[in-house]
C-alpha cells in the first residue's frame, strides 16, 4: 500500500484533537495544556487542509514531520523511563498522584494508580501516604477524599494516610504534599524527605521532577495505563513536559 502523506497527516490531527477533548475532560477548557494542544491541532489541520499547496514548502512539510517524529520519540522516552520500578520499600513517604474521577469513583487512570499504591503499601505498610488531588473540572469533592476511601476500602489503614485537596497541577501536588510532610514529620521530631511517587508510568517524569524541585529524594513506584488511553495519555503529557520546560511549572 502506497504511504499517503495527507491521510497521515489527518490521522495525527484526529490524535491531537483527542488528546485536547481528553484534556479538557480532565483538567477543563481554561488550562495551559489544553491552548497548546489545541494550538497544535489547529496548525496540524491547516496544514493537512492546505497540503497540496505547501507540500512544495520542503522546510514547512520537514519541520512537521519531525514534530511528529520527535512527539513519538520522546513518548517512547516517556514511557520507557517511567515503567521503572526504584523504589526500596524503606521510603518514609508515599505520594499518589490523582488523575481525575466521576460521581465519587476514580477513572480507570486513578485507580491504577491506587491499587499500586496498595501493592506498595503491603510491602513498605509503615510509610506514610499522601493522597494528592484536588476538585477536578465538573466535580463536587476531592480526587483526595475519593483515592482516601478506595486505599480504606482496601485494608490500609486511615491513620497512615494523609489528605492533599487543594492542588491543581503536578507541581502543586508536590508543593503542597511536601508542606505535608514537613508538618507531619517536624511535629514528630523527625527530618523525612525519602519519599516514593507512585502515578502512571506516563506521568513518572514530570512528577519526579517536580518532587525533587521541591526538595524530595523521590524513588518511583509506577501504574499502567488503559490500553485505549496510550495514545490520549502520552500526546497530553508531551505537551504538559514542553509546557513544564518552557514555564518551569
């Protein structure tokens, strides 16, 4: 079958509109990532629309093959560094990150994320867990309130776990975890900055990042993601890194 550049071209234009619509189903419309990834299937679609006309553009059709190329290359990056498992089940801290719910229950992405955390709590049940998440987009209580309930339903106990309802972005979860921690662990006279994140494998990087931003030793405890939500996942999370790289947040 003979590549065709134009259906191609479409086909990345149809994954990046996905990936906005999912974005804003999670975070809402008004959101940085959700300009930018809008931005970029606005441009994609121009493109395929007027490709007849700038496929002569030789330096226009090689930058968007290689935004496209590059997109799919640091995916694989993405996933690749987080499916590693660093953790030494000695960590004083466990960070779960949120990922959006509906009508009190998690979404599928969440509760991955849970039952990790769950495993790692039957190997290292002395660490401390940090449910972290705010209200999300058309939501009435806290991704936090919501992860706390699925880890007690579970069997670990509530006097280890500890509630992050306000944060709104991955560097705020990290923020407001590690006020956290400090109150916590300066009130039993103890200096505790060891801690694992645990979130989807997708997320790991930015997560790390910002956690040791904020002055944590943070060790990876990764979750799978939805098979269907690969494509969605990983595009979103491309952008949020570039956002994170040219912002700092």
């Amino acid at each position: 079958m003979k590549f065709n550049m134009k259906v191609f071209i479409f086909g990345a234009a149809v994954i990046s509109a996905l990936a906005t619509l999912h974005n804003i189903y999670i975070s809402g419309f008004f959101n940085n990532t959700t300009f930018f990834l809008a931005g970029i299937t606005l441009a994609i679609l121009a493109y395929g629309y007027f490709f007849d006309r700038l496929k002569k553009v030789k330096w226009l059709t090689a930058i968007i093959i290689t935004g496209i190329a590059a997109v799919l290359i640091f995916s694989a990056f993405l996933g690749f560094y987080g499916r590693r498992t660093t953790a030494t089940f000695d960590e004083d801290v466990a960070i779960v990150l949120g990922a959006g719910s509906r009508n009190g229950e998690p979404l599928s992405t969440l509760a991955r994320r849970l039952d990790a955390a769950v495993s790692y709590h039957r190997q290292n049940p002395d660490a401390f867990i940090i449910v972290s998440g705010g209200i999300g987009h058309q939501a009435d209580i806290s991704d936090a309130y919501i992860m706390a309930q699925y880890l007690i339903d579970r069997g670990v106990d509530p006097g280890r776990i500890a509630l992050e309802g306000m944060a709104y972005s991955t560097y705020a979860n990290m923020r407001y975890s590690q006020a956290i921690i400090d109150a916590h662990y300066v009130s039993a006279l103890i200096n505790a900055k060891n801690a694992v994140v645990i979130t989807s494998d997708f997320h790991m990087y930015r997560s790390v990042h910002f956690a040791r931003q904020v002055g944590l030793t943070a060790t990876m405890y990764p979750a799978g993601v939805p098979w269907y939500a690969v494509p969605l996942a990983y595009v979103r999370e491309v952008a949020s890194v570039i956002k994170m790289w040219v912002i700092g947040r």
